[in-house]
C-alpha cells in the first residue's frame, strides 16, 4: 500500500469521446439561429452611415438623427449601437465629430 485509503471509494468516470465530442457540437450552436440572420440585421450599418452622410452633405448632425434617417431609432439600445458605430468613419477620418453626439462628412 502505497498511499493511505480512508474508505472513499473515487467518483467512476465513464464518458466516452463520442458522448462528449455530440454534446459539444450541439452546444455551440444556437437553435434556429444562423451567421446570415446576424449579418443581415447589423452587417452594412457603417455603409448605411456612410451613405446617409453623403446624401445630407455639409452638416452638422446629431447620432439620433442619424438613427431615426435609418429606421434604428425604436429604443435606446439601437440609437447607442448608433453612436457606437459612428466612431469607425470618425476613427478613419471619413466623418468628423463636431460636438457631443454631432457629426457631419468629411469633405473630400
């Protein structure tokens, strides 16, 4: 004997690769749920800004503007991913941040 046993037998392990490797996969994807309808819903929003900012040109515009222009502005959570997505053409210098929550296109 070579370690000391206090009459605990240890907890069985019978779980096979092919049990596991099933519930693994089935657990990564979400029922009913696919990559396309993500892409669909939020996929061209930058475009989307883009193109918004062409259309009204020179001025200055406020992000729940922007949001309500686009059909995102039904809560609180759409008008912020909003605001949020406006800090990539912001950091790429292609519209510029000219106040709190006002923006207007880069001239090119």
């Amino acid at each position: 004997m070579d370690t000391p046993s206090r009459g605990e037998p240890a907890p069985a392990r019978h779980a096979t690769p092919a049990d596991t490797t099933e519930d693994a996969d089935e657990s990564r994807a979400p029922a009913g749920r696919t990559d396309a309808d993500t892409v669909k819903k939020y996929g061209k929003l930058t475009e989307q800004l883009l193109a918004y900012f062409v259309k009204v040109g020179d001025v200055d515009v406020r992000a729940r503007d922007v949001a309500s222009a686009l059909g995102r502005d039904t809560d609180s959570g759409s008008i912020n991913a909003v605001r949020s997505t406006l800090d990539r053409p912001v950091g790429t210098s292609r519209v510029r941040r000219v106040g709190r929550s006002l923006y207007r296109a880069v001239k090119p």
